[in-house]
C-alpha cells in the first residue's frame, strides 16, 4: 500500500496530492478514485504511472468535503486502500501545508528536575 497519502495544496476547484512508493515493491499502476463525503459513489479522477508519486485533481467545487482513495496494482494484485479527507476552499483561497517534524526530548534525572528541548526540523 502507498504511504503518506496527503495533500500539499487546496483551492476551490483542485488538490494536490502526494504519496510515497511502497518500496522496494514494483508498482505497475496507482488509481485515485475521489467522492463527495455524503455522496453514494466515488467518481474515478484517473490514474497515474508508476513514476508519478503526485496528481492534481481539478473540477472539484468549492466548499465541499471530498474522500480520495488511493490504491497501488502489480502483478500480485490491488492493495488495500489509503484514504485522505479535505474540503476545499471558498474561490480566491489557497491553503498550502508545509511538513515539519516536531522533535521534543524530555530528561528526567534523579533530583526531579527536568528540561524540555523542542524543536523542528
């Protein structure tokens, strides 16, 4: 199954989303499959090449909740679903996201003092 199945980029009409390859397994073809949340059936975005780990789906209206499902085909078969949510934006909106990684280090010695250290990378 692909990892870290995300959006790095919102507006009113599209997303951006990424993933990461299920290494070291060789992947002939992920297919993005996308549906209102309320909705009764899932709308097939299209379908992206083994060298493609990003899509951009467009024609989404604004405002709406919308479940993308990501699933990764080879020669043994289909792989389980990932799922990501977002709701896009009202029109003249954009929301980036960018990564960081939280780091918070907690040493606790013997006289029941301590120190916090945070922070990112």
């Amino acid at each position: 199954m692909p990892t870290n199945f995300r959006h790095t980029s919102v507006t009113s009409t599209e997303s951006v989303l990424t993933w990461a390859s299920p290494s070291p397994v060789i992947i002939n073809m992920y297919t993005i499959n996308y549906r209102r949340v309320g909705g009764c059936t899932e709308a097939p975005s299209g379908t992206a090449s083994t060298s493609m780990t990003s899509i951009t789906i467009s024609g989404l209206e604004e405002n709406i909740e919308y479940e993308f499902t990501l699933t990764a085909t080879n020669n043994g078969g289909t792989s389980s679903p990932a799922t990501h949510t977002i709701t896009t934006l009202s029109a003249g909106k954009i929301l980036t996201v960018h990564s960081y990684c939280l780091v918070i280090l907690v040493f606790i010695s013997s006289k029941r003092s301590s120190t916090v250290n945070v922070g990112f990378i």
